[in-house]
C-alpha cells in the first residue's frame, strides 16, 4: 500500500521529500506535481487511486496566489474547495487515510488570544474562504481525515517570504515591512517532520489541528531577524498595513495554539527565530 504526495513539487511537498530522504523514507512515499496528478481533474485522480491503492494520501497541492484569488475566485474555488471535496471522497472510496493542509486564513484574526481549533471561522478573502470551504467538504465526506492549518510558511524551497526579503535586501539600502499584521513563521522542514511522524502512526485520532512554529511576530519582525541573522546592511522600516494596500485582506492576528497537535501526536516544537537560523543556514550551504 503507498503513500502519495500531492503538489509533490511545491515548496511543502519539496520539504517532505527532503526530510523522508534524510529518514530513508523517500521510497516509501511517492510524489505527484500538479502536471502528474491534477486535482481539477477528476477522471486523472480517479485513474491514480486505482492504480495506486494508496493507503494515505497527504495533500499539499493548493491555490495559494492570496490576492491573485481575489480576481481567479473560480480557479481558487475550483482547486481549494471542489477538488478537495472530491479527494476525500475518491478517499473514502479507497479507503486511504487523508492528511490535508489548510490556513490561518480561514480565521477573521481579530481575536486578541491565541487561536483554538474550535474558535470561530470567519475568513475575509477569497483565499481563506475557499479553503475553509474545502476543509468542510473533508470534513463531511470522510472522517479518516487530519486537516492542518498552517501560516506564513517559508523554506529553502519555492518563493516565500523569506526569499523575498533576502532578494530584496541585496537590492535595496531600505525595506519597509508591515508590522501590523501578527503570526508565526513556520518553517517548512518542520511541518514536514511533524508530518511524517504523524503518517508513521498507527492510530491518529482524525480532525483539524493548529501547527506552526512556536512564538509571535509580525512580518517587520520576521524581515528584521532575517537580515540580523544574515549580517545585511539594509534598513528593515516598519509601515502599517494602510500604507501597503493589497487586493486581499489579511488577518491581523492569527496566532494559533498548537496545545492540541503537540499533546495528540507527542510533538515538540521549536521556535521560529530557531528555525529561521537553521533554515538560513541551509540556504547559505546550497
């Protein structure tokens, strides 16, 4: 029985197959780009379960474009909703067991604490609504299911934050980053371990879980440690959102408790300005 990755050449599906290669663990899962195993495509997923049987499918394909969406709601819709509700049924069909990537942003981010599982969805763009929209479509169609949400996903792979920010620092004497608006980084490698420890256990007690790196920050925060860890010279300013005016409205504050993740599945987390520095040190070595 196999493991299939879906979005297998995104930045999350590159993070999986880097940490399965450093276990060993690479064989035992395969990994599918969007070109190999287009979710839209009902009759091409359809074909890949039965060829496949795959005992767990861990799907990390999304349409991810936050303010493109605002424009493509049918495209996003289409990608983060629909196929997501036909996975989980040629899921159930087959029997496989479902881990499913999901967002902060199916959050309003307007509560000052720290954002449980069981608080209340109100996203306020496109993006997050299509994906709340996907998760409940899991959520009634098959029940051997884990939704993760996540946030401000960066790693040595694909374009993210992160790489803006040193692209830009090479480029410019000063940046200014929003500092109004409040998450956590989570580095890619360790959302893929938490993954692959999660898929190595036999019993998973199935539903949504929170999981990102430990800590608070804003994203000047988040810019502001990159360049210190890096040693740039470039001024790191903060703005508030109102100066940086994008299609899409963003949360807040949209940090998530991970009590739940870590106590389930016996999970130790690190901090996200640990992270940054491993992360960073990876990409200087590549």
């Amino acid at each position: 029985m196999s493991k299939i990755v879906l979005g297998g050449s995104g930045q999350l599906g590159q993070c999986i197959k880097s940490v399965a290669g450093e276990k060993s663990e690479d064989s035992k899962l395969i990994f599918f780009s969007s070109k190999d195993a287009d979710l839209n495509n009902y009759g091409q997923m359809r074909n890949m379960f039965e060829a496949y049987k795959p005992q767990m499918i861990i799907n990390c394909a999304a349409y991810t474009a936050v303010d493109k969406a605002e424009e493509e709601q049918d495209i996003a819709y289409a990608l983060n909703a629909d196929a997501a509700g036909n996975l989980a049924s040629l899921c159930k069909h087959y029997n496989s067991e479902l881990i499913h990537i999901s967002t902060d942003f199916v959050f309003e981010g307007n509560k000052p604490g720290l954002l449980t599982e069981e608080d209340i969805t109100k996203p306020i763009g496109v993006y997050g609504k299509t994906k709340l929209i996907g998760e409940k479509k899991i959520q009634e169609e098959w029940g051997r299911s884990i939704i993760l949400r996540t946030s401000w996903l960066y790693s040595e792979y694909g374009n993210n934050f992160l790489k803006t920010i040193l692209r830009l620092a090479g480029d410019r004497d000063e940046v200014k980053i929003i500092c109004d608006q409040v998450g956590t980084p989570t580095y890619g490698i360790d959302l893929a371990r938490a993954i692959l420890h999660i898929i190595s256990l036999e019993n998973k007690e199935y539903g949504i879980y929170h999981y990102s790196n430990e800590g608070v920050a804003s994203w000047y925060d988040f810019a502001y440690e990159i360049c210190k860890i890096k040693g740039l010279s470039v001024a790191v300013k903060p703005i508030k959102t109102g100066e940086f005016p994008t299609k899409a409205k963003r949360p807040i504050y949209s940090v998530m408790d991970k009590t739940k993740v870590k106590e389930t599945f016996n999970l130790e987390i690190a901090h996200w300005t640990d992270s940054l520095r491993i992360c960073l040190e990876r990409l200087s070595t590549n």
